[in-house]
C-alpha cells in the first residue's frame, strides 16, 4: 500500500489552525482514513465508547498532487496521535516558513522503518518539507494500517454515522450555548435534552435538590416538523415539552454534561452554525456542524463535521 500528497497551504491552516485542535479536545487518538477522493478523521465509531465524531475533507481541500494505492479498493485506514499529527505539522509549517525558499513544499507519505533499538520496522506518516537546497523529515508514529476486514468494518461504521435524525434544529448562537453548558456542569452530570417539531430546544438538569434548565424557542427547523398548538403558549417549558413528547411531536434523550461539553469543543473548528437532532427511538443525539463558503451564506460541501452523543437514557417518545 502506498499514501503520498502534497499538503496545499490552505490545507494546512485549516488543520493547524482549527480542526486538529477541535479533534484534540474530543480524543488524543483518532482514525485517519483515507480514500481515493477523501481524507476523514475518526473518533470512537470501533472499538470506542464516548463521543463519536466524523471529520471529511474531500482530498483537493487539504492536498495536491494526491497519490494512493492499495489492495483494498485505494482505501488506508490507522489509528494516529493527533497531538503528535499537529506538532508534526506545525514544525513542518516553521520550517517551511524559516527556509526563505518559495518552492518549499510539505510532503506526507506512508513508510515504514526501523525504529532505533528495534529489529522489526514500523510504520510512520512522514513529514517531508522540500527545498531547493535541503529537505527536513519528520516521522509520526501510526498503528498498523488496518487489514481488509477492519477497513470494511470502518466503512460500515462511517455509513451508518450519517444517518440522520428526522427533525434537526439549528442553534445560531453556539458561544451561548457553550456557556450554559459550561454553567449546568456546576449543577450535575446528567442532562435531560429534548427537540420538538416546533423548534424548540429544552435542556434540564436535576438533582435531588434542585432543577435547572434552559429553553431555545423557535429555532429553524429540518426535516419533519408542526405548528406549534396555539394553547401551549402560558404553559411551563416542562409541560409543553411533555405534551410535545405525548403528541409525538418531540424526543427527549439523557446524555452526559461532560460528552456534550466536549462535542462544543468542536466549535474550535470554527463552524458557522449547528444543528441538533436525536435518531429514531432515541439512539443518539447527533450534532452537525455546518460551515460557509467564505464570503457567502451557501454550505461549503467540501467539508463535513458531526458528532454522535452515546444516550444514557431515553425519555418518552
């Protein structure tokens, strides 16, 4: 198998300066798979419990001159140290800048080679920064790249991931809802959160002692959704969400404070806005972060970023 590109400049900005940094926060290893048209970034969806989540690039936003090959229908998939990945890259990006030399170029590649002490070699992603007059290699450690099966099993996992819920709500305003969050965590570990078809996003947190919650109304609204019953408008945010999950116009899920804090670490990554949405019988709570192409309103379809929230209880539906 083999695995070499060019990494544009733009590719590396948008992994220095916002996507390596999100996916830290969610989990130190991850799985970089790497396909014949994309490069996707995993957290927990084998072999892992916590949040999941799915970063995709398609390959021309990240790289040129895109070589890959395998047995495996062009496919390449490791487990790889993202704190390490982004040293890697910021060291390649600072020896690129201090060469003074307009053609220095950051090449990635797969090889493999014999650690120092070692009898057997091991595989590496390399770091080549490429100059008129000198080259500067670095060599981040992988696991070994997955066997035909795990690939497959791998694939099978990123295809159900993007299966949607079927009513989403968008959320604007994601700062404050990172500080609310932030808020509730001084409260308990537990969050009731329900979406009903109205637009409605309702956050609970209970203890024996008391309950705190928060409400979004009138959110915009994907997917299957009601007008709001005229009758509920005095009502608590409690009881209306109640007789919404009664109408079977809403959901309502139990996730933990601490999987959701870290999801919104993915706003690290700079999205333009979020939508939330919980799957059919309550399976997950899925999040998806959408992002702008720059200078306009319309979705920039060469990225994609969603996250999947583990449910500890569901609520009615």
């Amino acid at each position: 198998m083999k695995f070499k590109a060019f990494l544009t400049q733009d590719g590396v900005n948008l992994l220095d300066k916002r996507f390596l940094p999100s996916l830290d926060k969610i989990g130190r290893t991850c799985h970089l798979y790497l396909t014949r048209d994309h490069a996707v970034f995993l957290h927990n969806l084998i072999g892992g419990d916590g949040v999941q989540s799915v970063a995709q690039f398609k390959k021309e936003v990240i790289f040129r001159d895109y070589r890959i090959s395998s047995q495996n229908e062009d496919r390449i998939a490791f487990a790889i140290d993202v704190a390490l990945l982004h040293r890697a890259l910021r060291s390649a990006q600072a020896i690129q800048l201090q060469s003074q030399d307009d053609t220095a170029a950051i090449q990635i590649k797969l090889v493999k080679k014999l650690p120092a002490g070692s009898r057997n070699p091991a595989p590496f992603l390399t770091f080549e920064t490429k100059g008129l007059r000198s080259a500067v290699v670095q060599d981040v450690p992988i696991s070994k790249p997955f066997s035909r099966a795990d690939v497959a099993q791998l694939q099978d996992a990123l295809d159900a991931s993007q299966d949607l819920p079927q009513t989403l709500v968008q959320v604007p305003d994601l700062s404050q809802l990172q500080n609310l969050v932030d808020r509730l965590k001084n409260v308990g570990e537990l969050l009731m959160l329900s979406i009903t078809q109205y637009g409605d996003l309702h956050l609970q947190v209970s203890t024996s002692l008391i309950t705190v919650g928060s409400e979004f109304r009138k959110l915009r609204v994907l997917g299957v959704q009601a007008a709001a019953p005229s009758g509920d408008q005095n009502l608590t945010a409690p009881t209306r969400t109640e007789m919404a999950i009664q109408r079977g116009e809403a959901l309502s899920v139990q996730v933990s404070l601490k999987h959701l804090a870290k999801s919104l670490q993915c706003l690290l990554a700079k999205p333009d806005c979020a939508f939330y949405g919980i799957s059919p019988q309550g399976g997950c709570l899925t999040v998806i972060f959408q992002f702008f192409i720059p200078g306009t309103r319309l979705t920039d379809k060469s990225i994609s970023f969603h996250c999947r929230l583990p449910v500890l209880d569901t609520g009615s539906s």
